[in-house]
C-alpha cells in the first residue's frame, strides 16, 4: 500500500520568477535605467506624462539592486 504525502512535490514557482527576475536586475539593472532615462527624457519634451512616469520608475527600479549591493546588503 502506498503512503499519501501531503509535503509540497517542489518548490512553487512564483520564487523562481522572482529570482530569476531580481538576477535579470542585478546584471542588466545599469542599461535598464540608463535606457528608462533618456524614454523619460523623449516623453517628458513630447508632453506624455504616463511614458515619462513609468520610465522613470523603470529606471528607479533598475538602478536599485545597484545601490543595495554598494550598501552591502544582500542580493
């Protein structure tokens, strides 16, 4: 007779996505922003505020990881 587990068969998939996208950040996080930067800069001269707010969080968030790692925290 087989025993029924009722422990999870791997682990969820939604902490790979999220560390999968934080490696994503921390290699690519500098072009992102620099990128973010100068979408903000054309959208902020052409007068399209919603471009150039998510641009800007765009490149906020890439640039993040940059400055955690020079605090020391963890990546």
């Amino acid at each position: 007779m087989k025993a029924i587990s009722f422990k999870p068969a791997g682990t969820a998939q939604n902490f790979r996505i999220a560390e999968v996208f934080s490696k994503f950040l921390s290699n690519f996080g500098l072009h992102l922003a620099a990128i973010s930067a100068i979408v903000c800069y054309v959208a902020t001269i052409l007068d399209a505020d919603i471009i150039a707010s998510l641009a800007a969080f765009a490149a906020l968030a890439g640039i993040y990881p940059q400055t955690k790692f020079e605090k020391g925290g963890r990546s």
